[in-house]
C-alpha cells in the first residue's frame, strides 16, 4: 500500500499576507499574489500553500477555490510561531537602486529587525520607493523561509539619525580608517545593537567626526580591503549574526547569553596586529575600555576561569608541548567536542569554542576562560561540561589532571614552557624584579571570578570591598601548602609567592581606598606599570621594564616614534597583577585552585557579595574602617595562617568568615536565579560553609592527610585529580 504522502509538501508555495492568520477564516488573495499562484505555480483545490501574517507565524492553508484572479485558501495547521528576531538594526547608506535591492535582500535573509537607510553627503541616491523595498523584503522572507519581516524605515539623514539616537543601543560604526575588529566587538557588547555603514567613498570628515564623538558609537573594522558599500553591510551584518545573532544554537545560547569569542576576560592571547587599529591619541581612549564596561544591572554576567596542573598518569611527570600526548595533543583533541584552535607562530596555543577559551599558562597548566553567563547554575555547568571532556580525553590519552594551588612536587627545572612568545619577555623578566616571579608563571594554579558594573561609583565600592575581602577568599581557598614534596610552611604558598613576584604591578593598591578613586585613576596606576611588550607582526617584542607613558610620547626604544594603537592599551591593561584588577570587568584574583565544588563556589561568594546591593553595602560596612596599614597586615598574615590570621580590632578571620558568609547567602537569596528544579543559587556555598565550620582550610585537610594515612608519600595527593 502505498505511504500517505506529507502534508504540506516541502515544495508547497509560501506567501505572506496582510490578514492575521486563524483556522477559523479563510484568507482571499488577489492581483499579483493570485496570479503567481494561479499561473506560475498552478495551485488547484485541496493544495497546500504554507501562509505567513508577520504576526501569528506560518500556517499551512488548504485551496478552497482557484480562479485566474483570485483565490481563496483555509488555514489548517499551525505550523510555527513568528519567529524570535535578534534586536540588530542594519542603517546602511543610501545606494544607488540595484546595489541598495541587494541590501534589502540579504539584510532579510540575515534575519534583520530593522533596515533604516541613511542619508549622508556622498549618497548618490536620496530616494527610497517604498513599495518596491517592501515587494524586495517580502519575496526575500518568503525565498529563506522567514515567519518575521524586517521593517524597512522612512531614509534619515545621517545627524537626525545621531541626534535620536536610542541610548541603550549600540551603534557599531564601520569605519574605513580602522577600529576594534568586528568580532570581537559584537561579541562582548550586549543588548541592542546597530551597524551604520556609509556609502561608495565612505563618510565625510565631519561625519566621522560626528559618528566617532556619539557615546553610543563604536568604531569597528571590517578587515584590511576597503569593501563597496552593499559588501560591507552584507558582511557585517553576516559577522554580527555569528558572534551574537541567532546563528548560535536558540536553546542552549538565547540572544542576551551568548557565548563569547576569545574571551578579553582572560589575558590577552592575541592573533593579529593590524593597521586599522587606532592609534590612540587621546586621554579618553586610555579611559574608555573601562567606562565601556558599564551595564544595567540585567545584563550583568559572571565569568569564571580556572586552572589545572597537567600530569602523565604513569609517572606524574608534568607534560611537554610537543610529546606525544602532550600538552598540544591535548588541545587539538579539544576539536571533537567543536572547539577550534588559535595559533602563534604556527603552533596551536589555545582553542575557542562555546563555552569561552582553553589556553596555557606558562608551564602548561590548562586554563578555562569561561564565557559571560547569567547565573552560577550556568557557569557551574560549563564546568562539568568541561572537566568531563578534558576527563575523557585524559583517560584514552594516559594524562591527570590536578586541582591545586600549586605543583606539590615538581621544581622548576622538571617543568616546561609553553610556545607562547608573551612567557618567553616574562620568563626573562621576572628574576630581575622579584625572587618568586618564575614560581608563579611555572607552579601556581588559580580560580578567578570576573564580573560587571554598572557606573564608576558602582565599580569604586565593590573593588574596595573586593580588594579588602580578597584575604579571606584566599583563606578559604588555600589549597597550596607542599613545595618539592615536602611541607612549605604555608596553606597557600600560592599568595605569598605574589609577595615577592614584582612590586611594580602587584599588591592592595593603597589608592583604591582613597576618595575620588575612579577609572582616571586606574588609568594613571596601569601608565605607572612597567611594559612587558609589544605586538607587531604577529610576533611578540621585547619591551620588559619600558614606559607606556614613553611609548604615547612616541619615545618607545624599540619601536622609536611610533604610538600605541587601543590593542596595545588593553594588551597592557593585562599586564598587572594585583589582588582585584579591573579591565572592562573587575577580577577577582585571591583564590587558589580546586576541584570542582570550589570552582563552583568562587563566583557564588563573590556574586553573592557584590551584585545584590544590600549585600554589598553589609560586606563594605564590616572592612571599610580599616587602615591600609591594617590591611596590608592582614594580607600578609594570610598564607601562613589562613583563618587563623588576626583581623583588625580583635578576633580572628574565622570571625568574620561567618558573618561575610551569612552576607553572601542572603545575597544569592535575593537574587533569585532558580534552576530548573527550583533551587536558588546558595547551595553552591556549601562546600565554603563546610570550611567555616570546622575551621579547617583545603591546605589544613591535605596536610593532616599527609602527616598521617599518607605517611608523608606526596604522591597520594594524586588520588584526589578530577
């Protein structure tokens, strides 16, 4: 017998209509839209032909009646809903009438919201025939299968555009002379989002002037060609709708949770060095990347990174780059599970992919740099997501992975160095500034939570919060209290190697308390930070121990009357490494490394902290009258003694631990960010509410094992790897 066949057919004609779409009326079509289907398609009774309103979605509508001008259909079946439209505007420059069609076209198979031509000085056109821009709209969203159309608006001239321009959205400027690549900047700016591209011979002087000088603009480039005007909006708006369109999987990555490309949350791992990158020539780009990190409390995100040492299983020798089933085998192995690889100088020094970045630390410990997500059930998933597959790469590979502090008992001399030309300036630098600088590149591992603000004042209170908090993160993390094998003397010898690393660019940062601490004054602090280097050519050069100051006078030794590009400025923003530092994020940097709950739990005490306000103003209320002399000590006190260390006015750590632990908790419970079975966030504090009530810091755990059912054998720390 032979298979009823599938209703609508695939090849059924597709129309939209003006009349919302209900099974309860039939729909009438006339003029052009009749005579397609009556003539072109030769539709008769009972066939199908799949209706769109714009509104309801797409039906699948049955032939009642078939004349040679008219035709009447039924909707039957509901097929689809109108689909979910990324808030992306194209405002493309008025072209000439063939080249704009093509516009038109294309922005609507993209998935455009709004098309809004723009009239500037160069146009060659200064009309816009609706009708044919709505017949070229409506055929394009028929031809790709759209359930939406985008709005075609009434041509602007290019100042009113600017002068009312909504607030909250960006406006994604594609400048000839250069900008923040593409990617990357659609990739970490949330929200509504817009892409103004001129006309053939671009925009004028003073209409760069005027887009450059709109606080919503951000100028971006394109690549290294100059492309015709309807080539450079098609491919923009290609790029948007692949780093932060609907081109990523709906369910597990919606519009406002994207994940990012390579991750600026991270230090820098650059790719390329080019010539549209501005030269900065002004105080306000060195202020910039920090304003630009502001954002309404909704789109406030939490991004975690963490480290891990990497060992044979056989041996637990620390793994080479270029052994088989070493540090790079590993890596590349990464692309079965869909990331990609990022290379420098041929060589595979990291790879990106959904959930953020994989990249090495100078030694080859293995760092994840999360991507920006909404709650800590997220981001405690995108860890298992990720242990799990460098666990089975591990088993089939014979390689461990270890969540510590630090190596328990390698030395320097057994560990290797990473391909990355960053490490070799560092490596060279650091035993000229400090004793413990090649320590901490080779040997410490760590968890980092980085989070967002919405103002300067916003910023101000949780880094001195953060900052004067940061000790008893590192209390409750310590985890790194063997050296070489044996016992060091510390719970987290991990901080105190920061003590001696380099002065220059670590530490409490006494004027973070001062008043009037702002994103100025970070600015002058990181001009004050010696340079590491310079990107140029895909290669990193020398510039230990130089000027950024010098380099903005064009005074740089190495690269003589030559000045900075923004790229330099935030490779440099990366540089320095105190306790707290802050980017266009701050970073939360005092916690060793840890096994999983501890991961987890990192970004939940600091989230509960920092991003409910009652909470953050109870945390900042319990340090803020401390002296930075008291600080200081306290700080210093901590690896030795982690919870045990003396706190201003009397009591110890431990004292304080439940009181900012209690503060933590109602800030979770606050906030309200329930899982799917619905629980709160607070219960990934648990594993730190275990600490606080004992008393017993990791460190303290390990080394009661190891003075007794280990018997002093540091090899049975291995048993506890991931």
């Amino acid at each position: 017998m032979p298979a009823t066949p599938a209703w609508p057919p695939k090849s059924a004609p597709r129309l939209f209509v003006e009349q919302e779409l209900s099974a309860d009326t039939p729909v009438t079509v006339e003029g052009n839209q009749a005579h397609y289907l009556s003539k072109v398609m030769r539709v008769a009774p009972g066939d199908a032909v799949i209706l769109c309103d714009d509104m309801t979605g797409e039906w699948a509508a049955e032939v009642i009646e078939a004349g040679k001008r008219r035709i009447v259909l039924q909707p039957r079946d509901h097929q689809r809903p109108r689909e979910a439209v990324p808030d992306f505007w194209l405002c493309p420059a008025l072209l000439k009438k063939d080249r704009f069609d093509l516009v038109l076209e294309k922005a609507t198979e993209l998935g455009a919201a709004r098309i809004a031509p723009v009239l500037t000085r160069r146009c060659v056109a200064d009309k816009l025939n609706a009708e044919r821009a709505a017949t070229i709209v409506t055929e394009a969203a028929e031809q790709c299968a759209r359930t939406a159309l985008p709005e075609v608006a009434v041509p602007t001239r290019l100042d009113a555009l600017l002068r009312d321009w909504p607030q909250d959205r960006h406006l994604f400027f594609a400048d000839e002379e250069g900008g923040e690549p593409a990617a990357d900047a659609f990739c970490y700016a949330e929200g509504p989002a817009a892409l103004l591209v001129g006309p053939e011979g671009g925009f004028d002087d003073a209409e760069r002037a005027a887009i450059r000088a709109h606080p919503a603009s951000v100028a971006i480039s394109l690549g290294p060609r100059i492309l015709r005007g309807e080539t450079a909006a098609i491919a923009g708006m290609a790029v948007w709708m692949a780093e932060a369109g609907d081109w990523l999987d709906a369910d597990e990555f919606p519009f406002h949770a994207r994940p990012p490309c390579l991750s600026p949350r991270a230090m820098s791992t650059r790719e390329t060095s080019g010539a549209q990158d501005p030269i900065i020539e002004s105080r306000d780009q060195l202020v910039a990347p920090m304003q630009r990190g502001e954002k309404p409390k909704a789109d406030w995100r939490i991004g975690t990174e963490h480290e891990k040492l990497v060992y044979g299983s056989k041996d637990h020798s620390a793994l080479s780059y270029e052994e088989e089933g070493g540090i790079r085998d590993i890596l590349l192995s990464l692309r079965e599970f869909g990331w990609e690889p990022i290379e420098e100088g041929g060589k595979v020094i990291a790879m990106r992919g959904s959930d953020g970045t994989v990249s090495l630390e100078p030694a080859g410990q293995l760092e994840l740099s999360g991507a920006p997500l909404e709650n800590l059930h997220d981001t405690c998933a995108e860890t298992g997501r990720h242990l799990a597959q460098v666990k089975e790469i591990g088993e089939r590979c014979g390689v461990g992975f270890l969540g510590l502090g630090m190596w328990p008992d390698k030395t320097r001399e057994e560990l290797p160095v990473m391909p990355k030309g960053r490490y070799d300036i560092m490596m060279r630098h650091m035993p000229k500034v400090g004793n413990l600088g090649l320590d901490m590149m080779l040997r410490t591992c760590t968890i980092q939570v980085n989070l967002d603000y919405s103002s300067e004042a916003d910023m101000a209170q949780k880094f001195r919060t953060g900052l004067a908090l940061q000790p008893l993160a590192t209390a409750l993390f310590a985890n790194s209290p063997f050296t070489e094998g044996k016992p060091n003397g510390y719970l987290s010898y991990r901080s105190h190697i920061w003590s001696d690393t380099d002065p220059h660019r670590t530490g409490m940062l006494p004027f973070v308390f001062e008043d009037g601490f702002g994103y100025e004054r970070w600015v002058d602090y990181m001009l004050d930070v010696p340079m590491y280097f310079v990107f140029r050519d895909g290669k990193y050069l020398d510039a230990a121990g130089l000027s950024f100051r010098d380099f903005l006078d064009g005074k740089l030794e190495i690269l003589p009357g030559e000045k900075p590009t923004e790229s330099d400025w935030w490779d440099h923003l990366s540089t320095a490494f105190p306790e707290v530092r802050l980017k266009s994020f701050l970073e939360m940097r005092g916690a060793d490394g840890g096994p999983w709950s501890r991961i987890c739990a990192l970004p939940a005490f600091w989230v509960g902290l920092l991003y409910d306000q009652s909470a953050l103003d109870a945390s900042w209320d319990l340090v803020k009258h401390w002296t930075m002399e008291e600080r200081e000590e306290l700080r210093n006190a901590v690896p030795r003694l982690a919870l045990d260390a003396p706190i201003p006015g009397g009591g110890k750590l431990h004292d304080l631990a439940r009181e900012v632990m209690a503060i933590a908790r109602a800030g979770l419970a606050a906030r309200g960010r329930l899982n799917s079975s619905g629980d709160n966030e607070t219960g990934f504090l648990e594993t730190l509410d275990e600490i606080v009530a004992t008393g017993k810091v990791p460190a303290q755990v390990m080394l009661d094992r190891y003075n007794g059912e280990w018997g002093g054998d540091i090899d049975r720390i291995y048993k506890y790897s991931f």
